[in-house]
C-alpha cells in the first residue's frame, strides 16, 4: 500500500511513524508513507495556503490551488481514495477500516485550524471522514488514527495473524477478559475455567462473557435478527442474569 499525507505540519507525524507497528510495516514495506507539506505547492509570494472567507466570518479558509496542484503531483492520484478529515465527515470505524485495508493507494488531506474551500470537497475529494463527534485542531491527529487502523490490518504486519480476528470490533462483539501470570495476584484469582485446560468450555466462557460485557457497554452492537438459535439463548440468560 502506498499512502501520502498532506499536511501543513509534517513534523506531527514522526513519532507516529517511527515506533511500533506504524515503523514495522514501513521497515518490511507492507506500507510506503510520504510526507507532503502542501505549502511547498503555494505559487505566491509569502506561500500562502489560505485566505478570508467569501460573504465574511471568522477564521480562514483553504485555497484550492495549493492543496489541487499538490494531490496532482502524486503518480497515479487518479487511482487513489482522496480522504478528507473533518468533523463533518462520515464517522469513521472498523467496517470502514476493512474496506480501506483493500485499497493500493491512500491520500489524507489534512486541514489545520481553518475550513477547506468547497471545491476541495466537490472535485478532489473521494472520502470524507470523522473520527467522532468532537472537535480537533487540525486532520492530523484523526489521518494517525485511520492510517494506524488500517495498516495494522495489512497481512504480514502484526505478528501474530490471530489477534486481529479477534479484537473488539473484528468479531462485532467487544473482546472478552484477559489474564496472564500471576495465577493470584494480591488475593485476585483468574478464573478457574481458563487454568482447566478445557478448550471448548473455555471458547465457551470467552464467548458469554464477550457478549455480557457487549451488552453491558455496547448494547448498539448486538443484532439480535443476525445471531443463531445458540447466541440469542446465550443473551436470553445473560438478560436474566
Ligand atoms: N478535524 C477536526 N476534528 C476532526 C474530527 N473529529 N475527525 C476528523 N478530522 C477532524
């Protein structure tokens, strides 16, 4: 996959992109990201990127040429989903996450402070997209999040293939409890059913304490018309419970 990132603050992205699974990917080139800082495209005098809103208003707004003549020097940015970030966007999630993952080619556009000029939006851009309902100083942040979303899910970047099938989200059920060494920590002990040995009660147990903790936290995420005859029963008695 190949991603470009237009910002006006490059610098924000290196640490992101220099540690963990954001560095492992780019190291075994699963994923090839590049920085653009779309002001390098700006013609005029001081490299400006922005200016006064039309019909007056606060705050400025971001001039198409700069932002149109940085996305054409990208090869091939025909071929690519162009992403806006902003609050206005569609909320982004895993669905979309697994949908992204499928693509060759991603472009984010980041803007920082101020509006895009609509035309941006109109004629540029494929994708727009929110990470939630609140409100960032600029793109960048959000394009981190989706960007680290989706290249987790690139085949040969984490290491263990296993563990995206089953995080939260992936299975659409909330992950179950985890525990680890010490069998009794400060009086707490595991479960006795994960010490057992016994690999179906276990899948069992994981499976009705998933769906306890997705009712309890997330009940939105349950489709009681898409689950069998073994799952609504299981919810059944949680529900009493
Ligand atoms: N830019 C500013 N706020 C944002 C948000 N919530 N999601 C995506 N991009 C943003």
């Amino acid at each position: 996959m190949k991603i470009d990132i237009l910002t006006l603050f490059p610098e924000m992205f290196q640490g992101v992109l220099g540690s963990s699974i954001l560095k492992r990917a780019q190291e075994k080139e699963v994923v090839k990201i590049n920085l653009i800082n779309f002001r390098d495209f700006s013609t005029s005098k001081h490299k400006t990127v922005d200016d006064y809103p039309y019909g007056g208003g606060n705050g400025m707004v971001l001039k198409p040429e700069p932002i149109f003549a940085a996305v054409e020097s990208i090869t091939d940015h025909e071929k690519a989903r162009i992403i806006m970030l902003t609050p206005q966007g569609k909320t982004f999630n895993q669905r979309i996450a697994e949908e992204l993952k499928e693509e060759k080619h991603l472009i984010f556009l980041c803007g920082h402070y101020e509006g895009f000029d609509e035309r941006i939006r109109e004629h540029l851009v494929t994708d727009e997209l929110s990470i939630g309902d609140y409100v960032l100083t600029g793109g960048e942040l959000a394009t981190m999040v989706v960007m680290d979303s989706v290249v987790r899910l690139l085949p040969g970047v984490l290491g263990n293939e296993g563990s995206v099938e089953t995080d939260s989200f992936s299975t659409g059920l909330l992950e179950y409890p985890q525990y680890t060494r010490p069998e009794v920590f400060r009086e707490w002990k595991v479960p006795e059913i994960l010490l057992s040995g016994h690999h179906q009660k276990i899948e069992e147990w994981r499976r009705k304490e998933s769906f306890k903790r997705t009712l309890e936290r997330r009940p939105d995420l349950i489709d009681i018309n898409k689950l069998d005859e073994k799952d609504r029963a299981l919810i059944k008695e949680l529900k009493r419970d």
